[in-house]
C-alpha cells in the first residue's frame, strides 16, 4: 500500500452507480471539494459497482467479484473517497467479511477498507476541512441516512460544514435519523412499508418549515425528493457536497434535467 502524502494525498474518487447515471454534479461536487481541500483527484475508468445490490440480496459469489475489481481498481491510491454512505461502508465493513476467507484477497480488502472513507468524513475528520467559502441562502434540514449514521458514525461532519455556509440556517427535522424507507432493495421488496416510512419522512421535512433538504445518500434523496415531488411540496433537494462546493444553482434532485459541467 502506497504511504499517504500529507501535503497532496491522491484520492481516488469512488463514482457511485446512481451518482454516474442520475446526478453526475454531485461528482463533480465531490471532486471540487476534494482539489480544495488538497487532494489530487482521479477517476479510475476501470471501477465498478461496489457490488452492495448483490450481497444485500444474497449473491455473494458476484458481491465478491465486484469487490476484486474495485479492490484492483483503487488499492495504488492514497485514499479512496465516495459520496455516499452505503458505497463506502460496504467497502469499508463488507469487503473484508467477503474476502475473509481467501488468502489472496483478504489483506487486499482490509488494506483498502482502512484508507476508504465517506466524502464528508474525509473532508472534515482527514483533511479538517469545515470553511468551503460557499453560500446558500434558505432555511436547511438534514436527513441522516442509516448506512452513513450506523456503520460510518457520519452525523456531525456534515453539520460542522455546513455551520460555516453563508446565508444556510439548519433546522432540524423531527426523527432526522429514522430510515426514510429506501433501504436499496428493501423498498422493492417491501413497498408498502416503504411508502408509508417515506411519508413520515416528508410530513417531518414539511414541518420543520425547511425549504430545502440535505443528505448524504443519493438513494435517499432521491426516494424523498420522489415523494415530495408527487404531492408538489416546495422543498428542494440536493446532496450535501452540491451545497458545500457552491454548486447547488441548477435543478433540484427531482426537478427535471440537470446540467452536467
């Protein structure tokens, strides 16, 4: 494993499966934020989906596949980032448990699990970064999503960022860190129990009186911004990195095209 530069680690930029194909301005969001924070950044062409869809269904012989790719993929990197709590804590917690058994792969997987990090997590407790110099002018609540607040400890980090926008004023949502009912396959499996968590979730998101709502997991946000689109509640949603690079100025998650730069 290469030794981190403390001055300009290489970050290899973990593009997650819906980021590439729904929001590719969180990405680029992601790796503003990274370059600003003294990180070089790259893209590998040759990553993969980190594979979480099929271990949580059970398939462990293609979770463990895509595991190798990603592993071969980012391992001559400093450090390895993704905006997303569920990508990166399959990474971080799964590969090794996947992988704990072959002799090849296993110190592979732990050795990337130990540089892997969530993107609000590296930016605040890495590289201690809190000031972005962006502004946002509304009133914000916050979704904890359960991957990032239960298996990465993300909670204040993003706050802590936040805090620091000009113009942003947080106000937080009654049970902010309940499940908001996507769950990744839970919600195809179960979709009636999806529904009616992800209305809780929204009659808590209206009642807070935020005009907008933050979170750190596209699956989230897009299954909200899906429910408050449909009942035409005017509350923007947008990952938390497009506040924090200043990149929050075009159509909201849900809100038709969006502009890739």
């Amino acid at each position: 494993m290469s030794q981190p530069s403390i001055d300009r680690p290489r970050v290899g930029l973990f593009a997650t499966c819906l980021m590439n194909v729904f929001r590719p301005n969180v990405g680029f969001a992601a790796a503003k934020l990274l370059e600003d924070a003294g990180c070089s950044v790259e893209v590998p062409a040759s990553q993969t989906c980190c594979g979480q869809p099929g271990y949580n269904s059970g398939d462990f012989d293609a979770a463990r596949d895509l595991a190798k790719q990603v592993i071969a993929a980012f391992e001559g990197y400093d450090y390895v980032v993704g905006p997303s709590g569920s990508c990166m804590a399959t990474i971080r917690h799964d590969y090794p448990e996947l992988l704990a058994d072959d002799p090849d792969w296993a110190p592979r997987a732990r050795a990337l699990a130990q540089k892997s990090f969530e993107l609000m997590s590296f930016l605040h407790d890495v590289r201690g970064m809190e000031r972005t110099g962006a502004s946002y002018k509304g009133k914000v609540t916050y979704h904890d999503s359960c991957s990032g607040l239960r298996s990465l400890g993300i909670k204040g980090q993003p706050r802590a960022m936040l805090a620091h926008v000009d113009g942003l004023h947080l106000k937080e949502m009654q049970d902010t860190e309940v499940c908001c009912g996507f769950g990744g396959t839970f919600c195809v499996k179960y979709p009636e129990i999806s529904e009616k968590m992800v209305e809780d979730k929204v009659r808590n998101v209206i009642a807070s009186g935020a005009d907008t709502l933050l979170g750190g997991d596209l699956g989230c946000l897009m299954n909200i911004a899906g429910r408050l689109s449909r009942i035409n509640a005017p509350v923007k949603v947008y990952h938390t990195a497009e506040v924090l690079a200043g990149m929050a100025d075009g159509p909201a998650i849900g809100q038709g095209k969006q502009e890739t730069r």
